[in-house]
C-alpha cells in the first residue's frame, strides 16, 4: 500500500515512528509537507501536486499543525476527492480544532463538560464569570494549542483583567470553571479505531496547574475507569475522528472532557505505556483502506 504522511517536519517522533512502522509492514510511505502541495481542483481530474510531481497514495495520514489547518485540510480534502482513505477526515479534522463548536456537539451528546461560558461583549464579563460559578476560573483562547493561551484567574479581579485583556485584543475567548480536584493533571486516552488503546495520566509541574507535557509536565501509564473509557471513545465518535487523544479531568461529577485532539503525539504516548501505537494506527489503516473504505460518503 502507498501511504502519504502530511507533515511538515520529517524529523518529528511521531512522523518517524509512523514512518518505521509503516516500512515495517512493507509499506511504501512518503512524508509530503502539505504547505507545499498545491491542487487541481476539477470534477474530471482532481490531482495533488508536490514539487512539480502528482501524488498517488491509497492513504494519508494527516499530521497537520493548528496553525495551518485552513490550507492542511484543504489538501487533504482534495485527496479525499480523489479516493485516498484518510486517517482522519478533514470535517473531522475541522470540528475539532474548533473548541466552541466541539464542546456544543459533545454537551448536546450528554458528554461530561466543565460549565464553560462564551460571551462577547466586555460588559457581560461580571456575569460571564457568575455564570461559571466564579473564580478561580480559567480562560482559553479558542484557538490555543498545547497550553499556550490558557490562564488561571485565582480571583474575580484577576478574572476580570484577563477577560478584558483578551476582549481588547479582540481575542475569542472561553471561560470554564476550575477543577481544583483534578489537582494540575489529566488523563489522555488515545483512541484508535472506537477503541482506547492506550492511557496515560499528565502531571502538569509544581505550581503548573496546565498538564501539558509541552510545558514540563510529565507522564506515566494510567488505568482508566470504565465510564472513562466509555467517554473517551462517545467523544472521539461525535468528532468523527479515528484516530484521536482524548484529554479528560477526573472532577467530583466525573470524567469531563477537556479537549479532543485530532492529532495526538505519539512520544509520550508510546513512552508512558510501551505500547506500539504507531503500529495499530497503520494496523487500522490496513483492515479499513483493503476493504474498500477509500472515498469519504458526502462529506463536507
């Protein structure tokens, strides 16, 4: 089987160990940085273009960065045009590195959430705080990644300054109640497949009350809970992602989702619980790409 991987840096862990595995299986794999793919876009002969040449993969594995996501899932659109099976889906994709828009289609699913607020004008933020039961609170950039943008307000002062802070920058924000009893860690579950193939519990750094291992937490093997499990694998399914990592807060009502991440790396993953993730993902690709499954159904 031909598998692309969409991926802008060759020298990355989890670009590496997807191409070893994928070499492993005798694949022929090629890592394309989709900012260079450029399309045809036609109803006859819709191509992909890099560096002069069209691509021809039975599958991609998207890897794209949220900064790019407009462009990176444009192009995996086009090869979805095309009739390459994709990993993850590009509307999948798209739901996902929109937080708003994933936390209203998990809350209208009955997924466990923190109360989150959304408001828009500076004069509603005393209310916006009261709605989420006060402080300490925290407030996310929408469009924040791995930690960055995401601050704890200890007090109503603090709250406000920061909501009005971002407001000024014409930033689009969320504000949500703090889970003290999490106690600065959360539970990534890694779904392959509607299944949680591996768990590993993140321990943001003294005084961090982020977990993200990008910002010095660290990591280790976890045994989830069934209602956990059960959540992580609902809400991979509602983002319509294959392949996801569900980050979720152990709070005093139960698990609750943080997030859903449509492109989990894989080193701390594969590190914390030493199990071989980047295999299952091309064991996935391999049952659901040969059995046919390699034109996306209407989606757009």
């Amino acid at each position: 089987m031909k598998i692309g991987i969409l991926s802008r840096n060759t020298k990355l862990y989890s670009t590496m160990r997807l191409v070893e595995e994928a070499k492993a299986r005798g694949h022929e794999v090629r890592v394309v940085d989709h900012l260079r793919c450029y399309m045809n876009i036609t109803s006859m002969n819709p191509s992909v273009q890099y560096r002069g040449e069209r691509l021809d993969f039975d599958a991609v594995i998207p890897r794209i960065g949220a900064s790019v996501t407009f462009y990176g899932t444009a192009v995996l659109r086009q090869f979805e045009m095309m009739g390459v099976y994709p990993l993850n889906e590009s509307v999948a994709i798209s739901r996902s590195r929109d937080k708003l828009r994933s936390l209203q289609l998990l809350a209208r699913k009955g997924i466990g959430l923190p109360v989150t607020g959304f408001a828009r004008y500076p004069d509603d933020t005393e209310d916006l705080i009261k709605l989420v039961g006060g402080a300490p609170l925290v407030v996310k950039l929408i469009e924040g990644t791995q930690g960055i943008g995401v601050v704890l307000a200890e007090t109503q002062q603090a709250a406000e300054s920061v909501i009005e802070a971002f407001h000024g920058l014409n930033a689009n924000i969320l504000v949500q109640e703090f889970i003290k009893e999490a106690g600065g860690s959360d539970i990534r579950c890694f779904v392959v497949g509607g299944k949680v193939v591996a768990a590993m519990k993140r321990q943001g750094k003294a005084g961090e009350f982020r977990s993200n291992i990008h910002r010095g937490g660290t990591a280790e093997l976890v045994k989830i809970s069934s209602a956990e499990r059960q959540t992580a694998v609902q809400a991979a399914k509602i983002m319509g992602l294959n392949m996801a990592g569900v980050d979720i807060l152990r709070s005093n009502h139960g698990p609750v989702v943080m997030e859903v991440n449509s492109s989990p790396g894989l080193q701390g993953i594969e590190t914390a619980t030493g199990k071989n993730i980047a295999g299952m993902i091309i064991e996935f690709i391999e049952s659901n790409a040969k059995a046919g499954n390699t034109r996306t159904k209407g989606k757009g």
